[in-house]
C-alpha cells in the first residue's frame, strides 16, 4: 500500500454536490474516515453565486474539500441548453477552488468525467490524451467546462502551491442514479427498461444500433473510495482516471442486466439507431500504480443499483430532463419517485443508447 500522505481523520471535509449520485456515495464513504463532513444546500449556499460561497467557505473553513458538484444531463439537454451547461460548470467550480484557496483549504479533488478526452483517442484512454484531438460534439460544453475545472486546479497548484488534485471517472452507476427515461444514460436506461418489460409481461426490449459498442463501468461505491484512496495518497498536477479497466458490448451488457432483473424476453436491435463511439475504456495503470483496484463486480454491482432502484433511492429528474440538474445544488432529495417504480406505467421498450 502506498503512503498516506494526508490523513482525513479529524479533518472537517466538504462535499460540495452532496446530494448527486457522486456527492453522495463519498458522503457515505466519509462515515468510517473519523471526519467531519461538511454539506450546504442550494437554500444554504447557491455555488454559482460568487459572494455565497466565499461567505460559506469563510464562515465554515472546511480543512479537505471534494468538489462533486455539477450541472448534469443528457445528449439533448446538452444540445438546447450549451450556454448554460458551460456557464454553470465553469462558475460553479471557479467559485469552489477559488474560495478553498482563499481560506486556506489544504486540500482538494475536483472531480471531472471522462468526456474530456477527444472522440477519436486510442484506447484504452491514457491521462496525456488530453487535449490531442476533437471532443465529442454532443456533449462538448460539458466537457470543455470540466477541462478547465482541472486546469484550474492545476494553475493554483503552480501558481500558489495548492494541494488540489483532479480525477477523472469513467461511467458510475448505482444508488442516486438517474432511472428517468428521457435523460438518463445506458445502465439505468437498461435497468428501468428491463424491469418494466418484466413485470409488464413484455416479450422483448430493443436496444439501439448493432448492440457492439463497448463501454467502462464502475459503482458510484466505488468510485468513492477510489476518490478517497488519491486523496489520500497523491499529490501531483495531472489528473488521474478513475475506472474499473474493464469494458463489455453493450449487447453483452443489456443481457446481463436483463438476467439481474429477472426479465427473460428476447432483446431486439435497431439498426436504423446509430451506435456511436465504437469504444470507450480508460487506462486505470496510474490508479492501479497507487495500490486502488475496484471491489465491486459488474452483476453484483447491477444488482445493488436495481435494489436501490426499486427501493425509491434515485433522483427524479423527470421535470429536468431537458436542462439539465444542478447536481447536489437542487433541492430535489433521495426518496420515492413521483412514480413508484415496481408499479410504474407501461412505456416504450426502447433501451437508450450509450450516450456516455
């Protein structure tokens, strides 16, 4: 194991974005760390008000700060809403990392995505393909927000010395998940689907394009305990990915969610969809380097994210869908949706694509 070269014990911790699926499983990873966790709502402190957060981050002095906050969504809330998807991620974050060094926070993660690489980069994806090429169009605000949200840790870092890292997760999923069926992506998308096509009695769900596409994914669990463990352990300018280094066809994937689930119908393809990119998987040998390796398996960890999702633990989003949510910022809570999901009303059986 690797040095701890900051210990979080006693420590008063910040999580900004404490209510989003991220925020929130860092949250829960917190409880065995002997810290004392720090969260503000948008009532208590709006982090694209400038005055706001300088006043919190003043007033509370947090000593660590993991920066989980975010404004989120889909292909098409990206495409309508572009202004507002740069303009709250770049405020927002600038608000955060600025006021953390003015009150002398000694520590910091910025927490990004992996849509910041460009489109078209060899895989797996390593952290110096940033930057080398073209981003994905579709959700290139987002992105171009994210990379300078790590840029500016970085610049404080040289500038002024600041312990801010970055990390960059490849596709979570798991408890706080988004299940609404108009903006959220392929896990979610599959799990909602497939367990309504079960208790609908349907006999086939369909996915977009050929079903070949291959993408990463890791339990949001995970995640933050990977977060922890870099937090922990390192200190450096570059970001590091955070992913499981594993990747599976989404064809693969939709048969395994169904087997989960318990729905036993065919799974259709439409080739009239298109498939996208054709991978996407990023290079976790500098995580694994620093003695992190993820705990959770791909069918225990879709089990865990169906059981929450009929348990009620997910955001419902669906009255946001189309601008996007200010993760941790709303004051939408964790609870049962407006639908309760084991009765929900029949719906097309159409899976999402792999919009991550």
């Amino acid at each position: 194991m690797p040095e701890v070269i900051y210990s979080l014990a006693g420590k008063r911790v910040y999580v900004a974005g404490h209510r989003g699926m991220v925020g929130s499983a860092i949250v829960r990873r917190l409880a065995s760390e002997g810290c004392e966790i720090l969260t503000a709502t948008r009532a208590e402190v709006d982090l694209r008000r400038q005055e706001q957060v300088e006043a919190w981050m003043s007033t509370n002095r947090p000593d660590a700060v993991f920066l989980a906050a975010a404004r989120v969504g889909g292909i098409l809330a990206n495409a309508t809403y572009p202004a507002d998807f740069l303009y709250d991620n770049l405020v927002l974050q600038a608000n955060v990392i600025h006021a953390a060094h003015n009150a002398d926070v000694e520590k910091l993660m910025f927490l990004g995505s992996s849509c910041i690489y460009p489109k078209l980069a060899d895989q797996p994806i390593v952290e110096e393909a940033l930057l080398t090429g073209s981003l994905e169009a579709t959700n290139e605000w987002y992105a171009i927000a994210k990379i300078a949200g790590l840029k500016l840790c970085a610049a404080y870092r040289k500038q002024h010395g600041k312990d801010f890292v970055s990390a960059m997760p490849t596709n979570l999923y798991g408890p706080g998940d988004n299940f609404d069926l108009d903006s959220s992506h392929v896990m979610p998308a599959l799990i909602r689907k497939a367990h309504e096509a079960k208790i609908n009695r349907q006999r086939e769900i369909c996915i977009w394009g050929t079903g070949t596409p291959r993408r990463e994914f890791l339990h949001v669990d995970d995640c933050a305990d990977a977060c922890l463990h870099l937090m922990k352990t390192y200190s450096a300018e570059s970001h590091v990915n955070v992913g499981s280094g594993e990747d599976i066809a989404i064809l693969d994937l939709a048969h395994l969610v169904s087997k989960v689930v318990g729905f036993e119908g065919k799974i259709t393809r439409d080739l009239t969809k298109p498939d996208g990119t054709p991978r996407k998987l990023l290079s976790v040998d500098k995580l694994r380097s620093l003695g992190w390796s993820p705990k959770i398996g791909l069918k225990e960890g879709i089990a865990d994210a169906y059981s929450s999702f009929l348990d009620g633990h997910y955001l419902e989003r669906s009255n946001r869908a189309m601008s996007g949510d200010l993760t941790g910022q709303s004051d939408i809570s964790l609870g049962k949706a407006k639908t309760s999901a084991p009765h929900a009303p029949a719906r097309s059986a159409v899976a999402h694509h792999p919009r991550a």
